[in-house]
C-alpha cells in the first residue's frame, strides 16, 4: 500500500500549485525517490517492488500538472522552466530526509534530465547519494530544421502558451499499454496514448535546460545513466518498436551522459523500450540487475548491508 501526501507550493503562471508525494516504506534508512518523464505519472508497481523487496524504502513525485498533481485550471505539464520543478523536489528531499540517512534519485526522460540540474544546484550539501537516469532527455529526437526552429523560439515566443502544430503520433503508447501491443495497465487520461500537446513555453523552457546541461554540470555523486541500445523512428506501429527507445536517439544520451559530471558510468540496455522498466521481462531483468550492481559499487559501496 502506498501513502499519498499533497505537497502544497507557490502558486504560479497559472494560479494554484500542487505536487503529490507517493510512497512505500520498508522501514530503512536507506531511500529512492523517483522523478517521471513527460505525459506521464507513476505508476510503475513493479519499480518500486524492486526497491522495497531490497529494503529500500520507496518514494515518487507527480510532478506539478501531472498525475495526481493535476488541478482543473491547468495545462498538462506547461512550464517555463525545468527550475519550476525545484520547490517540489527540495520539499520532497526534506521530507524524506527527516528519516532517512541515505538518498538516490531515480529518474525518467524529462525527470532524468530535471535531476541532474536539480543535483548540480545542491551539490555539496550532502542531499542526495546517487542519480540513476532512465533513457533521460538530453537532446532533442527531431531532424535538423526542427531543431533549428527549437532553438529560435527565443521571448517573446518563449513564453507563449501556444501549442505547437507538431503532430500525433500513438506508436510508443501503443507499446506499452495492454490494450494495445504492451502489457501495462495505467490510467490513459493521466498518460493519454496520443501525448500532451507540445506548447513553444515548454519547448523553449527544455532547450534551454539542454544547452544548460552540454556545456557541463558538476554533480558530485555517482551517476547511472541507462539507455536502450537501439533507437527507432516510426510513424505507425511495427513490432521492432516493441525493442527500441522510438522517443528518443540512445546515442544522443550518451554523448551527453559525461556532462553531467565527473563520476557517470552509461549502460546500453539491448531491446529495451524509452521507459526501460517497461520493456519486456527478460531486458528489465537486465535494467534491474545492472541497477542493483551500479547501487552496490557506488552508492553504497559493497558494504555487508548492501541490497
């Protein structure tokens, strides 16, 4: 069973702001708090069976406009800066750091390129143990043009509302959700097949998170950065997207992955999906062992107590 508990924060843009803090404890004092990507919330059961079964005591955000964090007023994920996540994430930490002596984020796509800016800006503090970043989003997946016209959307157009006439596409969703090509059930009007609409504010707030993160972070924990070993573009739904990160471009990730500071060790994950704890059994069976390897090596550094 989880607890749920409502992280009231500053209003914003929009008006009212919250954030929801789920958890599952084990009674340790060791601890995961897990960051989602975009059009997305958690609800991966199964992540934070891992964590608890090894005596990890298990935490996720949704995030503000996502999940259970979305108000009525909103619009789904609309930001206008990566730091816009901060107060929630800060007020995570010290609530789980009230209890707990040891702290590792675990982050997804967008969230896996949220934590390492989070964690650059604490860093000495002692806050946080280690980063594992799942497929993060460190560049953008788009051809050339697109990225060219990414990066002109400069104020005033920064901080328009406008969505961007990008296109649906169900492909990924259809992967994973089992009423379609997947085995996942989740909530569709939380994580929609179709995705949520891309706005030029929530653009413009990643790209510049992105130049932010390639011209070097200095995080100063250890950091996993996983990644399938195959990328896949597609329009419509083909059974190899069922073994390819079709989100993102693996190899963009790990060029990047050695900017987030000095102690980052890259995995490549065969067939595994963008959300890599999605893919098929046999390929997350090889995501969890190569976390649990990464946790006992780094994080908490072969001691008799490791998980």
């Amino acid at each position: 069973m989880y607890e749920i508990t409502t992280l009231r924060l500053p209003d914003d843009f929009e008006g009212e702001v919250v954030a929801t803090l789920i958890s599952r404890t084990a009674g340790s004092r060791r601890a995961v708090l897990y960051l989602h990507g975009f059009t997305d919330y958690f609800f991966q059961d199964h992540l934070a069976d891992h964590y608890v079964q090894r005596g990890i005591d298990f935490y996720a955000l949704d995030l503000r406009k996502y999940g259970r964090s979305l108000l009525p007023h909103q619009t789904r994920g609309l930001i206008r800066s990566v730091t816009d996540y901060f107060p929630e994430i800060d007020e995570a930490v010290r609530i789980i750091r009230q209890d707990h002596d040891e702290l590792t984020i675990n982050a997804h796509s967008t969230g896996g390129l949220i934590a390492p800016l989070w964690a650059d800006r604490v860093r000495g503090r002692g806050l946080v143990h280690g980063l594992v970043l799942n497929s993060p989003f460190f560049d953008l997946n788009v051809s050339t043009p697109l990225r060219v016209a990414a990066d002109l959307l400069k104020t005033p157009l920064s901080y328009t509302r406008r969505a961007l006439p990008l296109g649906i596409s169900t492909v990924y969703g259809q992967t994973l959700h089992r009423d379609h090509h997947g085995e996942w059930d989740y909530d569709l009007e939380f994580k929609p097949l179709s995705g949520f609409a891309v706005h030029a504010m929530w653009l413009a707030a990643i790209r510049r998170a992105q130049r932010r993160l390639h011209a070097g972070l200095a995080v100063d924990v250890p950091v996993l950065v996983l990644a399938s070993s195959t990328g896949l573009r597609v329009r419509d739904f083909v059974p190899e997207a069922r073994s390819a990160d079709i989100v993102l471009d693996p190899r963009q990730i790990a060029r990047w992955a050695a900017s987030v500071g000095p102690h980052v060790t890259c995995v490549r994950i065969q067939e595994g999906l963008h959300d890599l704890v999605l893919s098929a059994e046999p390929v997350r069976k090889q995501v969890f062992a190569e976390l649990d390897r990464w946790m006992n090596a780094f994080v908490y550094q072969g001691n008799e107590n490791s998980p």
